[in-house]
C-alpha cells in the first residue's frame, strides 16, 4: 500500500477498514458454512472467524473516531 505524503489518519484507516473487508467476507462465510460442514472444510477457524469480525468492528469505530476528531479538529482551525 502506498501512502501519500500527508494522507490523514482517518484516511488511513479507512483504506485499511477496506482492505480488511475481504477478511470480514471470508469469516463470515466461514461462520455460515460452519453450521454444514466439519471444521476441516471451513477456509477459516471459527475462533479467527469471529476475531476478524470484533476486530473489523474496533475498526470502524476508530475510523469513526478518527474522522469525527479531524472534522472537529478542522472546525477549531477554522474558528
């Protein structure tokens, strides 16, 4: 990935948040799968499946987090 200089925090979180959907898609089709198939099939473990998915939703509460910040942050430079 490359980064331009002065690319915002937010932005780089929110670059990320999007890179890791494709790891959010496989554990949850692993998680769906899981209720038909035996664990060795599954392309994920289950416990991994739903560490991806807590992480992803940490994620997008700090992209949240840092965008709300830089927006506010902006407003104070304005002011």
């Amino acid at each position: 990935m490359r980064i331009e200089r002065g690319t915002s925090p937010a932005r780089l979180l929110e670059m990320l948040s999007d890179r890791f959907g494709a790891f959010e898609a496989i554990a949850y089709s692993t998680i769906k799968l899981a209720r038909h198939e035996p664990q060795q099939e599954l392309s994920m473990d289950l416990l991994v499946a739903e560490a991806v998915l807590e992480f992803a939703d940490d994620l997008r509460t700090a992209t949240e987090a840092a965008t709300e910040y830089g927006r506010s942050d902006t407003e104070r430079g304005a002011s």
